[in-house]
C-alpha cells in the first residue's frame, strides 16, 4: 500500500467518523472503500454518451407533432421549463 496525505472538510471527517463508527471500520479502510467504488466504473467518453442520445432520439411518443417544424420553440419552451 501507498501512504498518502488528504485533506477533508471538517464535514467530511465528521460523516465518515459517523459511518465508521456504525460499520466498524477504520476510516482508512472507508476511504480506500470509496475509492474503489469510484474508480471501478469509468465514466462514458463522449462518443458513448452520443451514440446512447443516438439511440434514445425517436424512441418515445410525446404526442406532439410538429417539433420539426417548430424545433427552435420547443427547445426554448424546454429551456424555460427547466429553470
């Protein structure tokens, strides 16, 4: 193993004092538990995350028919919407 020096928020330390003390581990050994959780999965490159859009587009039936004609208001009326 590798020693290493972090630093965490007065938070953190606390929330992982806390779930040390509920698992019954070492806060190394919860530390070296989430850094194997995130780095296990490697995130999608960009060429997946477009080929899944890719994919998904005209999968779904919204009940509206004229989006191709009136793409750039349905793409404000979604921009509004989200906010």
């Amino acid at each position: 193993m590798v020693r290493m020096q972090v630093q965490l928020t007065d938070e953190q330390v606390k929330a992982l004092r806390r779930r040390s003390k509920r698992e019954n581990l070492s806060l190394a050994a919860l530390v070296r538990r989430a850094v194997e959780a995130f780095t296990r999965v490697e995130p999608p490159n960009d060429d997946e995350v477009r080929g899944r859009a890719m994919r998904a587009a005209g999968r779904f039936a919204s009940g509206v028919t004229d989006t191709s004609r009136r793409h750039d208001d349905a793409l404000a009326d979604a921009l509004v919407q989200s906010r």
